[in-house]
C-alpha cells in the first residue's frame, strides 16, 4: 500500500472512493459544510432522516455523488467525540476500510478527522488510519479462489494545509508497519497445521529477521534437551512435529530504551 499525505480540498480528491469520518452530532462547518453544498445538501438530509448519526462504526454508501471528485462517498461515525480514542479511531477506520475493499480499487482517499482529545496528535491520528486501513483491506482469503478483500494500491490522507510533511510521512510509516505484523499475526494463526507447525514457523520467523536485520536463534530439541525445558518438551511429545523455540532479539533501540520481552506459549 503506499501512502501520502494530500491537502486537496475534500471536493476537487479523484479516487474511487472519499472517505470521511464524522463524529455523533456533527456539524456541517469547514470542509464538511463545503462537501454537502457540492452534493446537494444530501449529507444535511440523511442527518435530519436520522439515515446517518455518526455512532461509532456506522456506514452510509453514497454512490456516484453528484458534484465532486470522488467516484463514490464513504461516511462512517466516529461515535461521541469524548470517546474518540486510539481504540475507536481503529476500529472505525477498519470498518470503512473493510467495506470499500470488496472490490478493487487504484486510489482511495480518507479524511484525518479533528479530535478534541489531547492524546491524540495529529501524526497519532495519521498512524492510526495508516494501521487500520492495511488491517481492514485484508481479508483472511488464503486459499479462497474469489477474493473477497482486495488490499489498496494507492491511499491519500487528507490532512489541512502546512502539514508537516516529514513528521507525517514518519507517522504514516510507523502505522503501515503495525498493520503489516498484525496481518502477519493473522495469516500466521489462520494457516492450516499442514502448512504451519514448529519448524515452518521456525523458518518463516529466519525469514523475516534476515529481511528485517533482526537477530534471530532456533532452538531445536536437542537444545531444549540441554535447556533442561522439559515443560515444552512434555507437550511436544504428543505431537509428530519436533519442537522448536525461537528467539527474535532487536538490539538497535537508543542507549537507554527500556527492555522490552514478548513471550508467545504457542
């Protein structure tokens, strides 16, 4: 997926799809109100009908709007905007993310929404939406002959002018890299055991240290024998799979960084 940062009037985007988060009781003002006149003021009568409220993870389709860019329109609710967190943000832009991605798309563009929340900075808020949409376009379709999630090629993340570029970019690339183990997790959980079982997963995780330069060490039974870890060993006996214990070690945080251990019992 690749990712930039755009200041492009909400109106004037061109991508197959505008998305645009609005939280519960939302007023049209500023960008908002600019993009319900260019439609017509549908945005204002699925308010008032009630059609649209902004609860957290509700959708409205608008296809083929009428007067901007955007082949198609996109709102899902943000919830209350005193609850607007890391963990409602998520699990809104995953939403949206999982209900554009049915088909496939070259370009989608999506609004950093406004937050009055402290904790949530603007290059937090661009992490965030970077992680959600590369978590909600995959779909657990591993051995499905008709796709039903089509990940993004392209995403633009709407941000107000004089943005500051460097630090967003980071954001972004910081987000895309949470999305991208969090679908490795899944695929890795969803795959049959056939296919993963201690020593494939042993060789997959080498694969992935000597792609990303982190250290990684693979104990095989002989060493667990030598370990004295006879609780691991003991369940490994009820298996035809031989034993694996792996150690992946990043050793390249800044002098002083506390250490942090992650211990999976599989």
């Amino acid at each position: 997926m690749n990712i930039r940062l755009d200041a492009t009037p909400w109106t004037a985007v061109t991508a197959d799809w505008l998305i645009v988060g609005l939280p519960e009781s939302f007023e049209l003002a500023g960008p908002l109100a600019a993009l319900d006149e260019a439609l017509g003021g549908q945005i204002a009568r699925l308010r008032e009908a009630q059609d649209f409220t902004g609860k957290l993870a509700e959708t409205v389709t608008i296809p083929a709007p009428a007067g901007i860019g955007a082949k198609r329109l996109l709102l899902v609710g943000l919830g209350a905007t005193a609850k607007l967190g890391q963990a409602n943000l998520f699990k809104a832009t995953a939403t949206a993310a999982r209900t554009v991605s049915t088909k496939k798309t070259e370009r989608i563009a999506i609004v950093v929404p406004t937050t009055s929340s402290d904790s949530l900075s603007l290059p937090r808020r661009v992490e965030i939406l970077a992680g959600a949409l590369n978590v909600g376009c995959v779909g657990q379709d591993l051995y499905r002959a008709e796709k039903k999630r089509f990940p993004f090629a392209h995403v633009d993340l709407l941000v107000d002018p004089g943005f500051d570029a460097a630090a967003l970019t980071a954001a972004a690339d910081a987000g895309t890299i949470v999305g991208e183990a969090i679908n490795l997790a899944r695929e890795l959980v969803n795959l049959p055991a056939k296919v993963i079982f201690p020593a494939s997963f042993a060789d997959r995780a080498a694969q992935l240290a000597q792609q990303y330069q982190i250290s990684c060490e693979i104990l095989d039974r002989g060493a667990l024998e030598r370990e004295k870890m006879g609780s691991l060993l003991a369940v490994s006996a009820g298996s035809d799979q031989p034993p694996r214990l792996v150690f992946l070690e990043y050793n390249n945080a800044p002098a002083g960084a506390p250490v942090l251990a992650l211990v999976g019992k599989g």
